[in-house]
C-alpha cells in the first residue's frame, strides 16, 4: 500500500491559537459543503468554480459583529496561506450564502468588509494545495466581537488579530480538508 503523502506545516500558528476570547457563550460553525469526511466540494476550489462556501453559525448574546478567517497551516511556507479574511458581518446575522462577490464592501451582508487573502485579490481564494502535496487542512475560523471593526480591505492580517484579542467574544474553528486531483 502506498504512503500517502503529508504536508509539511508552515511552522506558524493560525489565528484560532493567538486569540482567547472573554466570553462565556458557545458559538458553532458549520457548512454544508462538505461530504461526510468533511472534504470541500470541487465547485469551492481554486482548481473550479472559486465558490465561498455557505456558512452558518450559532448567535452570539451581546454580538455586534463577527469575523471569518481561513487559513491553511499546510501550505508549504512559512506561514499559514489566508484564504479568506471578512469581517464586520452583522451582529444579527447567523449564516453567509453560497458564492459572495469578491468585492470590499457587501452591502448584501450589512456592509460587511473583505480583505485581500495571500493570493492578492479580495474576497475567497478557495484551496489550491499542489498536485501531490497531500490533504490540506482549511481552518474556518469565526470570531463574535463586540462591535464593528474600523478596517478597510487593506488591512494585513497581523492588525487583524491584534483588534481581535480585545473585542472576541466567543469563537470557533471549523476545519475542511481539501487535495488537489490527480494526488
């Protein structure tokens, strides 16, 4: 039987691990784009559609936003790759729909903001692990914060993480597997 083959970590934490939030509540995300082993659907991937997955979570008591990071510590590199970085999604909100608009400001979600993700564009990057890298792991990572965050698109990461070690009020991490095809 041949071994199968292990990505190498990038050695750096993601965002889940750099933040422990205040609050007392629970909050759970899920996806139905997975299959039952918790892989995401081609039509997610950079390699096809390009699609953001849907998401729903629990409510958070007290929420005045939330924040979605997605990171993949097994990319081959130094740091984890960011797939996904929105926040300012509002407080009242409990899901994200299928396929949002790479676009900075979604007035479809109550302004909410997208940055720009380690491939140089705003919005989803889906997974694009390479042929023969092995399964990848992406870290849904979402964040309730207290209230509305003062960033544009352009905002890196690290200021990111550093506005939600102060205002996260609860948090979770749902993490989906992805290998490119022909591996």
């Amino acid at each position: 039987m041949p071994h199968a083959h292990t990505p190498d970590h990038s050695g750096a934490a993601i965002t889940m691990l750099k933040v422990q939030p205040f609050g007392e509540d629970t909050l759970v995300l899920t996806t139905t784009a997975t299959d039952r082993d918790g892989r995401l659907a081609d039509r997610h991937s950079a390699y096809h559609d390009n699609l953001s997955p849907p998401l729903v979570w629990t409510p958070v008591v007290g929420a005045g936003a939330y924040a979605i990071i997605v990171e993949d510590p097994d990319a081959p590199r130094e740091r984890p790759f960011v797939h996904w970085l929105i926040w300012n999604i509002p407080g009242e909100a409990t899901s994200l729909p299928e396929g949002l608009p790479g676009e900075t400001s979604l007035g479809l979600i109550g302004g909410a903001t997208q940055g720009v993700n380690d491939n140089g564009s705003v919005g989803w990057f889906g997974p694009r692990p390479p042929v023969g890298h092995g399964v990848h792991h992406y870290h849904f990572q979402i964040f309730a914060l207290v209230e509305r965050l003062p960033f544009d698109e352009k905002t890196p990461l690290a200021d990111l993480v550093n506005a939600l070690k102060g205002d996260a009020l609860a948090s979770d991490d749902l993490i989906v597997t992805y290998e490119a095809a022909g591996a």
